[in-house]
C-alpha cells in the first residue's frame, strides 16, 4: 500500500522542485526505536525519523515543509495504521 501527497509547496532539492511526495506502508522494522502512540498522535518528532523511512524525502527537507504539506504527511502516514474501511 501507498500513498501520494501533493504539496501545496514545492520542496526544492538542488535545480528540481518536488511537489509529489509518495509514502509507502511502514513495516515493522521501519518503525523500529518509535513509540506507535508518537506516530499516532502525528508527533512531528515521530514523523521527522519515520517519514524519511518510508519516502524519498530527507530530514532534512522534511524540515523546509509548509505546516499544510507538514499536516497532509502526517495524516497519510496515520492512514496506514487504520483498518481498510476507514
């Protein structure tokens, strides 16, 4: 399972603007040294170790991402936590 976001600001990354960012499902191991409740409660600090995980963005540009861009991430990621019906 995955998941696209479209920014709503581009994060630049050298002459390249990135204005799509694809998230794929946690396993296991990527969650490894994170509390699921952090992750859950859509911790900034949580999703700052576990988003360069399981996408192509770095911490570092994770930390230049507009707070809407920040909010739509986070609550991708929490999607993969709940079951298929929701």
């Amino acid at each position: 399972m995955s998941a696209k976001v479209l920014l709503t600001s581009p994060l630049v990354r050298g002459e390249m603007e990135v204005s799509e960012i694809e998230l794929r499902e946690p396993k296991a191991g990527e969650l490894r040294g994170l509390n699921n409740m952090d992750v859950l409660q859509m911790s900034v600090t949580a999703h700052r170790t576990l988003i360069p995980r399981i996408s192509s963005v770095t911490a570092n540009e994770f930390d230049q991402l507009a707070p809407a861009d920040l909010i739509q991430l986070q609550q991708a990621v929490v999607s993969f936590f709940l079951p298929g019906d929701q």
